[in-house]
C-alpha cells in the first residue's frame, strides 16, 4: 500500500503571482504539484503550455506531475522532458497510438502516465499496463476547476486497482476532490489525490495548509479504519 499523495491543481491558483503560489503549496506540505494543460482543442479550455512550466521550475523540488490535455500529445512530449515535467500523463482518448505514447514518454527518462475521462472504461487500458507508472481517472469532465465530483469513479479506482495488481503503478484522483470525497477514493485504492479548489480556496499559505492536512487526514482515516 503506497502512502498518500496530495498533489495540488495550480490551475485553482493566483496566476498572476504563479511562482510564489507554487512556492507557498510546496512549504504548505504539498507532495506532487499539478499542471494541467490545455488546449481549447482536446477540452474547451486553454491554459498553459512548456514556457510557463519551465518558468515554475525553480520555485520548487517537487515531483511536477503534468496532465497534458491536449490533442496531439506526442509532437510535444520533448518539449514537456525537457520543461521539467516528472510525469508525463497523456490521454487514452487524445490519439490512436497510445503505446506509442507511453513508449516516447519512458523514451524521454520520465515517468508515464495515462488519463481517462469519466466515460472511458479502465478495460482500455488492459495492453499498456507494463508501460504505465500512473493512471490518473478523471472524476469530473477534464476543462475547468470547481466542478461536482462523479460518484461513479469510486467503483472505477476499485477495478482499476483490482486490475494493476501488483504492478507499480499508482492511481491518481482528478476533480472534485475534497475532505468530503477523499475517504471512498483512498479506501478504493487511490494514492494521488489532485485537488485544485479544495486546496486553493482561502487563497493563503496557511489555509493552504489547513486544506492539504485535511483531505490528507480525511483519507488516510479511511486508510486506517479499513486496518
Ligand atoms: C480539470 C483538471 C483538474 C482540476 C481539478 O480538467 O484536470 O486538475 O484543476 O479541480 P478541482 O479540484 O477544483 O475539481
Ligand atoms: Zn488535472
């Protein structure tokens, strides 16, 4: 069982003051930081691309765990290595040739991971598994922040952990995450919780604080009781 990780959405963040948000979310206890691309293509949104994530780069030592939504992925993985990114996620739905993907990824040193949407069955992913270091399941439609969590995804992250078995492969948590949602996801066999709103809202390092230890304590007391 792999310990939990809190990797706060700084897509919830200041962002004219990007590099000091990153900084106060990493002291404020932060495991992963988590970046999530668009490209009003894939979703109907755009947000940033490999300049910023390198400009982010030095104000903290923390895994940079990059959600690419974007479509086509693979021209820009390069660009992602070498802009600092840890993990590399892309989406099932964003290409034909997801081995492929996974293959470059690992190609460029860096961890891989995959991404489904909401409506995309973990069984997609049954001829990949040996390529995968993470599979982040998207609990709400991938565009925008401060969207209602899909109660559905808690029966998901329990097949997809059934189905990893023993590999090291960790499931991630995107949307809708929160104290309140935290416990069914952790004690389903999820290890990396995203969460934007939750862990941004207050807009303070202190609360940021207080928000990280609470959803950390909501799952791992999930964890525990199920001991
Ligand atoms: C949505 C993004 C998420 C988003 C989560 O497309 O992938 O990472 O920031 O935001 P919250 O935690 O507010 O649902
Ligand atoms: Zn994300």
């Amino acid at each position: 069982m792999n310990d939990i990780l809190i990797a706060p959405s700084i897509l919830s963040a200041d962002f004219a003051r990007l590099g000091e948000e990153v900084a106060a979310v990493d002291r404020a206890g932060a495991d992963w930081i988590h970046l999530d691309v668009m490209d009003g293509h894939f979703v109907p949104n755009i947000t940033f691309g490999p300049p910023i994530i390198k400009a982010l780069r030095g104000s903290s030592q923390k895994v940079f765990d990059c959600h690419l939504m974007i479509a086509p992925a693979d021209p820009f993985l390069q660009a992602f290595a070498d802009a600092g990114c840890d993990y590399i996620t892309v989406h099932q739905e964003a290409g034909p040739h997801l081995d492929r993907s996974l293959q470059a990824i690992r190609g460029l040193g860096k961890k891989a991971g995959v991404s489904l949407n909401p409506s995309t069955p973990e069984t997609t992913l049954e001829y990949v598994l040996d390529r995968l270091d993470l599979i982040l399941l998207m609990s709400v439609n991938p565009g925008f922040g401060g969207q209602a969590f899909i109660p559905a995804i808690i029966e998901k992250t329990r097949r997809v952990k059934e189905m990893i078995g023993d590999r090291d492969i960790r499931i991630e948590i995107d949307g809708g995450v929160s104290p309140e949602t935290a416990p069914a996801l952790a004690a389903a066999g999820a290890d990396v919780l995203v969460a934007g709103s939750a862990v941004f809202k207050g807009g303070s390092e202190e609360t940021y604080r207080q928000n990280i230890a609470a959803i950390r304590t909501a799952a791992e007391g999930a964890l525990k009781a199920a001991a």
